[in-house]
C-alpha cells in the first residue's frame, strides 16, 4: 500500500497560496527577481523561474527509508522519473534522514525537502562513478557528484531541509588547521602523508598526488585505463551539485553543505537563480568553496548565506587553454543581499578566469571574517578578460588580510599562506610579452564600501605587461594595519577614499601607476 507523509503545515500552504495561484512549494517571486535584474548597473536580461508543476511524487511512495538506515537511492531517483515521464512534478522528500547514492535531476522536476528532511549522501566512493568533468578549470575526470543534472530545463531544488554530502569521508585534511584531540580522532582511520602533515581517507589519494601537476587536478597519460582512474577513485572527489549545461534552474531555501570538493557548481547553465540558499562547510575544508558560477548566464544570487572553508561566492570560466579553447564568458550576473561569514573570499573573480568574465553587479553584500573580502585573481598563462564589474554597498569586518584585493601574480594558495619567496619568485621572473595567455581586468568600478579591521586595506598588484585598467573607487571607508598600495595600474579614480592605518602611509601609489585621478 502506498504510503503518503504531508505536514500540516504544508497543507495549510497548499490552501493559501492555492488563491493566489502561487506554487506552495516555492517562495520566490517573479515581479522580485525582475527587479533586481531591472536595477542592475547594466543592461541585464530579465531571468525568469522555472514553471514546474506542483503535482506531488513523493520518494515514500517508492520505497524510501527516513531513518536512515537503508540506502534510498533507487526510491528518489524513481520519484524523479516518475515526475519526469508525466511532463512534471514535484519530488517531495518528507521530515526523516535519508541515506542514499547520488542522484540525478531531471527537466520538469523540482526536488522538495521539506523542514526536518536531511538527505545524506554514503561514504560509500563505489556508489560514484568516475565521469568525464571539468574541475579547477580544466578538462580530467572526477567520480560522479551527489546531485547533478545534464542538459536538462525547467528544474528547481526547494524547500527547507539539508543535503549533506559526507565532505569528511573525502576530503584530505591538514593537521595545521585542526586541534590535537581532532587530529587524534580522525587519524583512527585513513592515512596520514606524516612529511606533509596530511590526512588522506586511503593511500590512493597519496599515489594520485604524483600525477597531479596543477594542484588537485591528476594528469594520467593518453594510454590511461578506466580500472588505473578506479585505483585514484578516493581521490577524485567530487562537487556535491553539478548542473551542466541546464536551463531554467531555481535553488531556494534549502541548505547545502559538507561537500567532498566544491559545494555548488553551475557549468553552462543559463537563467538561473539562487534564493534563500544556506552553504557551509567546515572553515577547514579542502577546496571547500561555495558556488562556483562557471561560464554561466543571466544569473541571480539573492539573500543567500555562506560560510565555508575556501572562495565563497566565486566568478570563474575555465582555466588556461582548456578555457580559452572553450570560450564561453560567465555573463549577467547579479549578486545580492549575501552574508558571508568565512571563506578565502567574500566575492571572488578568478582564478579561472580564462573564457572571460563581464557584466557582474554586486549589491549590499556582509563579509565576516573572510579571509578576503573583494578578491579578484588570476596569474600569466590564464588569457582571457574581467570587465564591467559594479561592486557597491559592501560592508566587512575582521578581514585578516585584504579588505580588497587584485593579484595577478596569484600562486594558487590561500591568502597569507604563501611565503614572501614565493611571492617575490614570481614577480621577480623575465616580463613576457603580452598576448592571449595573459589575463585582462579592466572597467571595474567599486563603490560604498565599509570595512573595520583588515591586515591590508587595498592592494592592487597588477602584471607589467598587462596593467589592471580603468578602476573607479568611490567613497570607500576602511580601517586596518596597512593602508591602500597600488602597483601596476592604468587608469585609476580614487573619490572620497577614507583610511586608517597603525603602519605606513594611508595611501601608497607605485610608479607603475598611470593615469591617476584622486578628488
């Protein structure tokens, strides 16, 4: 016998919202998201909701286990498909914990978590297959991510409760970043690379760093066999959302966290909006980023809170000639109302950056304890463009490093983590010529920005051969250990620009900086 589980709040807002003919199971209103893409600070196209149907699957009709203790893949999957094949519906996932492998969204579809609904995703690797992917920017292989769509239109994951994905199991962990009593505890499995100081869940994550020649991307020869990719499985974690090429995406309300690599990964994907969303991760957590908006556009991120262990709301489009050969910008993008709590960065641009990047409005956003707030990256051999940003209404506090920042000599480290020889061999090195390796910001204008407390107010370090250009910085305050340093800059406005520092000059410009207008 069928099965049915509805809370009575949730058949009260059935009988409300019926009226107003609104789905019960989605918050967001059109006439809000037409007006921030009308307020923006260019031309944006107007982003529209999916248009799902509200006809109920519910995953209890199909099997599924809320007390966690059996595996529930088959009978979320199969509320998926039976959405799917009637020409839509809403998955209804009800209050209990549910165990399962990874699943896949379909067009037409909205995956609804009710209050008190945690979806937990195994520790178990076998259940993810190694799949073809892009990560980090570049073209290798990863195992198959918790939640993922292809190709698919008109989806929706809505509601209240909590996707977990079982990040810990995966992710390597640095004895530096814990205490002695969490080391101890987690060192009772796994292994540990005791030169490094590393956790690892196997020793096949300590063989994969052989192969890895750009930081957590392994590069196997052409003659590579899928059982060699299988021998690195623990390694290849992968993102907990990945939505590929998909149309018409609307995430809402629900809270995503503990995820292996990335939390959320939209890659081609168009219309879509973020509402409401809660993301974390633990501050540690390797590569632990928020969401990454790559090669996307007409994109809404609005009211949704961060607080994670890497970059938190970051822009990218590929990385080095595998974003370049791609060519697809990350456009039209509107980010606000975001809280930020921890991460690398607050916003983040780069540093895969190599498709380009253009048209991205930032409003009213709070950075807490980032370790950056506005960071913009990128380093030589990247190629590709950064233009026509507008950051404005920022508010920061207890930024241990930049309260804003561009660095195109980034070395793929967290900011303060690498050494000042590290950082020197780089800048020291020959000066190249320009050309479609080098990477471009230009036409970036930052305004209304409060900050209490950073280590650096505002460092500007752009490349010889291809100087940040035409930046406007309007009626900034901050305060901090070090003032604002411009270096390798063409085309600089500085208007109402208020520091306080305990070291050095407030305000310090290069000779590299041209073309400097200060009111």
């Amino acid at each position: 016998m069928k099965k049915f589980f509805f809370s009575l709040a949730l058949v009260a807002g059935l009988a409300m919202t019926s009226c107003k003919h609104q789905s019960p199971y989605q918050v967001c209103d059109q006439k809000q998201i037409d007006e921030i893409c009308r307020t923006a600070d260019f031309p944006m196209p107007m982003v529209t909701l999916p248009k799902i149907s509200d006809r109920l699957y519910s995953v209890m009709d199909y099997g599924a286990d809320p007390t966690g203790m059996a595996l529930c893949t088959e009978a979320i999957q199969a509320a998926i498909d039976a959405a799917n094949a009637a020409g839509g519906g809403t998955a209804y996932i009800p209050a209990g914990v549910y165990t399962t492998g990874p699943i896949v969204l379909k067009s037409n579809v909205r995956l609804y978590a009710d209050h008190g609904a945690l979806v937990y995703f195994s520790d178990d690797f076998t259940l993810y297959p190694i799949k073809d992917a892009l990560f980090e920017g570049l073209n290798t292989k990863r195992c198959q991510s918790p939640i993922s769509a292809v190709n698919a239109e008109n989806i929706a994951i809505c509601g209240h409760g909590t996707f977990d994905g079982n990040g810990y199991a995966w992710r390597p962990l640095k004895k530096s970043k814990v205490t002695a009593a969490q080391w101890k505890q987690k060192i009772k499995k796994g292994v540990v690379d005791e030169e490094k100081g590393v956790w690892y869940p196997d020793s096949a994550s300590i063989i994969a760093q052989t192969y890895c020649e750009d930081q957590n991307v392994p590069v196997l020869p052409a003659s590579a066999t899928q059982e060699d990719w299988e021998q690195l499985r623990s390694f290849l974690r992968p993102v907990l959302l990945e939505f590929e090429c998909c149309k018409n995406v609307l995430l809402e309300g629900v809270c995503f966290e503990n995820s292996p690599a990335w939390n959320l990964h939209p890659f081609r994907c168009e219309n879509l909006i973020l509402s409401d969303v809660t993301v974390r991760n633990p501050w540690y957590s390797q590569n632990g980023d928020g969401v990454d908006v790559e090669c996307c556009k007409n994109v809404v991120i609005d009211r949704c809170s961060f607080d994670v262990g890497d970059d938190a709301i970051c822009m990218k489009s590929g990385k080095n000639e595998d974003g370049r050969r791609l060519g697809i910008p990350t456009e039209n993008v509107c980010i606000t109302n975001c809280v930020v709590y921890h991460g690398h960065g607050g916003f983040v641009v780069g540093s895969e950056m190599s498709g380009g990047i253009r048209n991205v409005s930032v409003k009213g956003c709070t950075f807490i304890g980032t370790d950056v707030g506005l960071r913009f990256k990128s380093t030589r051999g990247r190629g590709g463009v950064v233009e026509n940003i507008w950051v404005k209404d920022i508010t920061m506090a207890d930024i241990p490093n930049e309260g804003l920042i561009f660095n195109l000599f980034y070395g793929g480290k967290a900011a303060g983590e690498e050494t000042a020889e590290e950082i020197a061999a780089r800048m020291n090195a020959a000066i190249p010529q320009a050309d479609e390796t080098t990477p471009a910001f230009k036409n970036i204008t930052i305004q209304n920005v409060t900050c209490r407390g950073a280590k650096r107010c505002i460092y500007f370090n752009g490349l010889p051969e291809q100087k940040i250009e035409n930046v406007t910085l309007d009626n900034i305050h901050m305060t901090g250990v070090e003032g604002a340093i411009f270096d390798q800059t063409n085309g600089l406005t500085v208007r109402n620009l208020h520091i306080e520092c305990t070291s050095g000059e407030p305000l310090q410009l290069s000779n590299s900086v041209e073309n400097v207008v200060i009111e």
